[in-house]
C-alpha cells in the first residue's frame, strides 16, 4: 500500500487507499469491505470550503446487526479472545508502527475531513501512534491479587475481557477518539464494533485498512459508517453487545445510558464539559494569558475539556482580558491545509448554526462582546468560520456560561478570592477539566483539590497522556479512559478460589 501526499491533496488522491464500490466508499464489517445494506451513502462535505469530498457507505441497523454477530463469533469462538495476550501485543505495536508509516496520509485525511490546523492533526497521529504502543505494551501486564482466605483455600482474581464492545465517538478528534476506543478494549482481548461520526468517519476508515493489512482475525474490529440513531441506537440497544463506550454530548450520553439499561450493558461515558481556567493575579502573566487562548482556541474551541470559562482575579482582570483580546484577534483563522492556519472551521453548518445561537444569546442576555462574536464571510465565506470570540461581563444564570458551546467562544467570570474562584469554578453542572494558574504551590494545590473536576492542570492546559485517565465527575460523564484505567474498563474482575483440602464438606449428614 502506498503512502502519499502533497499539501491540499485532492481528495480522491488522498482517500484512494480506503476501497470502495462506484464512488462510495466502504464499511469493514467481518473483515470485509461492505456497502450498506439497502445501498445507501452519505456525501461528506468540507468544512474549510462546502465542497463535496467523499461519499460514504451509509450504515443500516441491519449492518450493525451484522458487526455484531461478527464480533461476537471473534469473541465466543474466537480467534481474538483466545489469542496470547503477548499474541495481540505484537499485532497491536504493528499497528502502531503503520500509523506511523501511514501518518502523513491519517494527518492529512483528519484535516480534510474535519477541517483542524495540520499542526493539530500531525499531534493527533503521533498520540494515536502512542496510545496504541501504550496499550500494546499493557496487554501483557495485567495482574489480579491473591487473598489471605480463611479456610485451606486459595482465592485469588483474574481479569478478563468484558467481551463485546460498542464503541461511538465524535468528530472532533476522529482519529484520537476511535483510537482512544479500539486500543485498550483490542489490548484487553474484547472485539469491537466502532461507529464513527456520520461526519468523520475517514480516518477510521483508514484505520480498517490498517487492521485489514495486518490480518487482525475477521470479526475483531468492525467499522460501520451511519447516522448515530440508527447505527449508535443499535449498539447501544441490542443484547449482542456487552459494553458501550460513547465519547460526545451530554444529552446523546443520556439516551445512550437509558438504551443501555435493557441487558444492563457496561458503560463508560465521556461527555461534555465547561471547564474553569482560574487565573490569580501572582500568575505567570504571559504563560496564563497563552494558555488562556490554547485552552478556548485550540480546535476552534470544539473540545471536550476546553477551558471555555475564563475565571480570573479582579485584580488582574481588565489588564489579562485585554491581552488575551489582542492576541485572540492575531490568531490566523483559514483553511487547516495552509501551513499558517492556527484554527480551523466549525465541523458542520449545523454546529456552525449552534454557536451562532449561543453568540446572539450572549449578547441578548447583557454580556459586553469584546472581540469577535461573529460568522467570518470574505475568503472564508464558504466555509463554518467563527472569529475567536470573547464575551466579558457576564453572569452566572447566563447560558453562554452555563451551557456547552463547543466553538470558539471565552467567556469572562471574575472574581475577589480563593474561595469566590473555588465557587466561581464549580457552579456548573459539569466536571471535566480545570486549571488554576499561580505561582504559589500552595494555593495552587489547595485551589485544584477543592476543584470536582476529573482532569486538572496547574500552570498549563490541555496537556493529556496515554498513561493519565480521563473522564469527568458530574454530568461530564461516567467511568475512566487512557491509563491503566482505561484498560480496566475494558475488563472484568473474576475471583477464583481454589479448595486445598479436597474432601467432601459433610455440611450435609444424609
Ligand atoms: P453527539 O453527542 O450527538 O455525537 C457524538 C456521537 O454520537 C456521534 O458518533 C453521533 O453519530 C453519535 N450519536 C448521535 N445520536 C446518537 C444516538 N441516539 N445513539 C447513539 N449514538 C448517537 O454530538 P453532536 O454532533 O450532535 O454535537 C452536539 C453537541 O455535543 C456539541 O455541540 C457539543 O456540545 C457536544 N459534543 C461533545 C463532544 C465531546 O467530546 N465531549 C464531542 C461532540 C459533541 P452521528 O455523528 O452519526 O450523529
């Protein structure tokens, strides 16, 4: 297989390694490359420009149905779970080592399918290289505990796969988050079936390639391309399947929990957030003023743990706002193949639509604009571009601060002390991520631990590890991934004991 590409590839150039049927490219389903079952595709389209880019198999429940069967024969009969763990090791590195081979064509199909800066998507390879080769090299480590039982016996536990898992993530990291998904459950022995977002589902389709090019048992990973209430709703409903895994909104986490319900199926759910960045006045000035922009406009904003919420001292305030302003204004809006771009488009016109609704919320409900705030026309008028935006002045009640924007957007909250930003920072319905900006260790410590929020950072944003979990308290979701957490998610717990003294009981006299 060949690896390619020059920058702005045409599309067709650039997709030409994922087969297809006509012009519609395929599903993998059973280790095979599959249309939909009633022949249906859905036509993808570029966020940086509206034009058309690909067209793609547009999955039926019935397709799900049939992933299912096939994952759950991988899983019954096998061969996956009842490969060496060392086994799946081997193959599990080697699919690290193809993203890696193949990273320039995964960075470059991310960018034209969900529009994000090169200078992102090269970062999102080089972590799905890596969670793959972290969790390759976990599969052979697991260890149960033995216990001090009374009585000649031995107890003892093992862990083992959950068996199959439904696996549904969004588009704002296509790539990362289906590799976030496959790498830990594929370590831990389960198959799965992974759904993309209708929106972004190329580089997953890569990633089958990959999976097909290393002859992983048929049935072991499945990808099916479709709508989330019809292939998601499948696998989250149907009996065949044992865990669901969602990455995406709070309210589609919601549905999926409730159609989880009907065989009590595992869950793990990584939701939304509107995560507080709290500044002190005794912060590093410039680094905070960086990070404050990185951790709003880096994706354009269209980040889970994005440090959307603002909360800085009284102090400081006018002074950092101001600076954080001049340079929101600098940031090079455009198309993410330009070299130069620092923040792509919006993923889609409906998404586009959602963050307009929230800017003119923002100024109807009394919050002061101070940059931004506005669809950006001219060069990149056919395109989903919002300017950078911040709104100050704001209050509590507003929705611009109490709800999930998922765009560009800052919104300022200031205020006196320790406490007041400890309040400040937790009155949200969620708890993903937070970060306290200071340079007094102590502060800093105090401030992070009183925060409810499951990933923190002090003196930086946004930084995340293969090797730290991540998930959130609150509403931001349920359960844990990355880490060896996130491999234990993907696991049972199954206690042994074993009888060292074996003669009957006589529990019984007769
Ligand atoms: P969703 O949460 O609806 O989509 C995420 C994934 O879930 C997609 O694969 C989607 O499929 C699938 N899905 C949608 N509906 C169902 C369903 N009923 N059953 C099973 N799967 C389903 O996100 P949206 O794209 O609608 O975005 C809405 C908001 O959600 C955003 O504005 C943002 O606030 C939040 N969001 C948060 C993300 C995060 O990382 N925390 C990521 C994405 C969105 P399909 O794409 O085919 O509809």
């Amino acid at each position: 297989m060949e690896t390619l590409i020059k920058p702005g590839a045409d599309p067709q150039t650039l997709l030409k390694n994922v087969p297809r049927s006509g012009s519609t490219m395929l599903m993998y389903i059973d280790g095979k490359w599959a249309e939909a079952s009633d022949g249906a595709s859905r036509t993808l389209l570029d966020p940086a420009t509206g034009a058309p880019i690909a067209s793609v198999a547009e999955g039926t429940r019935d397709d799900a149905k049939r992933a299912i069967a096939a994952a759950r024969t991988a899983f019954d009969v096998g061969p996956w779970s009842t490969m060496t763990a060392a086994d799946r090791a081997r193959l599990l590195f080697r699919v690290a080592d193809k993203i890696e081979e193949y990273g320039r064509e995964l960075q470059y199909i991310d960018t034209l399918n969900n529009g994000k800066p090169l200078r992102e998507t090269e970062y999102d390879v080089a972590d799905a290289a890596g969670c793959f080769r972290y969790y390759a090299g976990l599969a052979t480590k697991p260890h149960g505990q033995t216990f001090d039982v009374p009585g000649p016996s031995q107890s003892f536990t093992v862990r083992e796969p959950i068996g199959v898992c439904g696996q549904i993530v969004p588009w704002n990291y296509p790539l990362l988050m289906a590799v976030w998904k496959l790498a830990p459950a594929l370590a831990a022995g389960n198959t799965c079936i992974l759904k993309p977002s209708e929106l972004t589902p190329l580089s997953a389709l890569r990633l089958a390639t990959i999976f097909e090019e290393l002859e992983f048992p048929a049935g072991a990973v499945n990808i099916v391309t479709g709508a989330g209430p019809v292939v998601g709703a499948e696998l989250a409903e149907n009996h065949g399947v044992d865990k669901i895994a969602f990455t995406g909104g709070t309210k589609t986490g919601r549905s999926i929990m409730s159609a989880a319900v009907g065989n009590l199926k595992k869950v793990t759910l990584e939701l939304g957030g509107k995560s507080p960045n709290v500044v002190f006045a005794d912060a590093d000035f410039d680094t905070a003023v960086d990070y404050a922009l990185f951790g709003i406009y880096a994706n354009a904003g269209q980040v889970c743990s994005a440090g959307s919420r603002l909360v800085v001292q009284d102090s400081i305030a006018d002074k950092f706002v101001a600076a954080v302003v001049e340079r929101a204004k600098k940031i090079r809006v455009g198309n993410g193949f330009d070299p130069k771009t620092e923040m792509g488009p919006i993923i889609s016109r409906g998404q586009l639509e959602r963050v307009e609704g929230y800017l003119a919320a923002g100024k109807d409900e009394g919050a002061r604009l101070v940059c931004g705030g506005e669809r950006l026309g001219g060069a990149l008028a056919g395109g989903n571009f919002i300017a950078p935006t911040v709104f100050d002045g704001t209050n509590r009640d507003m929705r611009i601060v109490r709800e999930e924007i998922f765009g560009p957007v800052l919104v300022v909250q200031r205020f006196k002390d320790e406490d007041d930003a400890v309040s400040t920072a937790n009155d949200t319905i969620y708890g993903l991520a937070g970060a306290v900006f200071t340079q007094d260790v102590a502060k800093a410590h105090r401030v992070i631990r009183r925060l409810r929020a499951g990933i923190t950072w002090i003196n930086t944003y946004h930084p995340t590890y293969n090797e730290a979990p991540w998930g959130g308290y609150k509403q931001s979701g349920i359960g844990r991934e990355l880490g060896t957490y996130g491999y234990d998610a993907y696991t049972e717990v199954k206690q042994i004991n074993v009888n060292l003294d074996v003669a009957p009981s006589g529990w019984f006299e007769g």
